[in-house]
C-alpha cells in the first residue's frame, strides 16, 4: 500500500506533462522509491554487472569498464528510482514516456531490475 503523497505524484503521471524532478521519496510498507544518491553507486555497478540480473537486459557489462565510465551519481535523470530496502538500494526502476506506441495514445513504460531478493 502507499502513502497519499505517493498516489498524488502519480496521479500527476497520468498526463504525461511537465513534472518537477525529482519527486519526493515515494513510500510503501517496505520500499522506498527515491532518487539516486553518490553511495548507490557500488550497487549501481553490481547491478549492471550481474548476469543473474542482466540475462534478459542485454547480458552484464565488465565489471572494469562499468568502474571507469559509472558516474559518480549514476541514473539521476527524471524517471529513474533506487528502489530502496531498509536503507539499502536493491534494484532500479525506470519510467519513461513512450511517445510511439502501438496501443494508442502517448503512454509510460516501466522497466526494473533488482539485486537481491525482497
């Protein structure tokens, strides 16, 4: 369940126009969804370096290359939220808007990937 600010936000979602960013955190019973911080940064790399996580996300990036070219906040830009976890980030959340879509009308696109389990 979320809290009342988190369903007004999204409320404000559903035209799709000019949104402030980032949002306040948006909270449920257990997660959080905030934006990204400089201490995500090290699950940011074990995110997209996992190949349990990246199997179906285009295969995980070396570790290495990730270490040189993340940068030091990574996924701040409107749209991307750490999914958070009793103060630790577990996964990433995506939305973005879907200008050409073949059900119709501009819509959001919602994409994930967790680290660990919830």
């Amino acid at each position: 369940m979320i809290t009342a600010e988190a369903a007004d936000w999204l409320a404000t979602m559903n035209d799709l126009g000019p949104v402030a960013w980032p949002p306040a955190p948006i909270k449920t019973e257990r997660l959080v969804l905030r934006e990204p911080e400089a201490w995500d940064r090290a699950a940011f790399i074990e995110l997209h370096a996992s190949s349990q996580v990246h199997t179906y996300l285009g295969g995980p990036r070396p570790r290495d290359e990730l270490e040189r070219e993340m940068p030091e906040v990574p996924g701040r830009r409107p749209g991307s939220f750490v999914v958070d976890l009793e103060g630790a980030m577990i996964g990433q959340i995506l939305l973005r808007r879907a200008t050409e879509h073949l059900c119709g009308p501009p819509c959001c696109t919602l994409s994930s990937a967790a680290s660990r389990g919830w």
